[in-house]
C-alpha cells in the first residue's frame, strides 16, 4: 500500500484574510467538502471520509474540523480564489 499523499488536517483551519499554505495544500479537500455539502451528505460522513475525523469517536473534534474547514472551502469560493488567480505559474 502507498503512503497517503493527503496532507494532514489540521484542528481548525486558518482564518487569515489571504491565502495560506495549508489553503494550497488542501485545495483539494476543500473541493470534496463543497461536493459533499451541494450533494447533501451530513457532516459526520464528510468529517469521516473527506476530513479522516470519526465523529463516533470525537464528535467534538470532528464538528469543530468540519466547520472550520467548510468555512475556509466557502471563503475560498468568494475571496480566496482571486489569489490563485494572481499567482504566477
């Protein structure tokens, strides 16, 4: 088996008004996050299979991770994505 080529989700996820480094490295979770969200699946499952949180096992942790990172996706769709735009190749 492969190592994961995911990077590690962090507790929270930042809440700076610029794009981070963990932003560009979890475009992709984030993307996932929207998807799951627009298709309806409750937090738990996106927490479980998109973010790696059991939220059987850390509900607490699992909720908190969620709505940061959520957040952060949808943040991202409105201001963020402006940064990646003006990133140089």
């Amino acid at each position: 088996m492969s190592p994961s080529r995911t990077p590690a989700i962090a507790d929270s996820a930042p809440f700076e008004a610029h794009l981070t480094d963990y932003d560009r490295a979890h475009t992709a979770t984030y993307l996932r996050l929207l998807d799951a969200a627009k298709e309806g699946a409750p937090w738990e499952e996106a927490s479980q299979i998109v973010l790696g949180i059991d939220p059987l096992r850390e509900p607490a942790r699992a909720k908190r991770a969620y709505e940061s990172h959520i957040a952060r996706a949808r943040w991202l769709t409105k201001h963020g994505y402006k940064e990646f735009l003006e990133r140089d190749p």
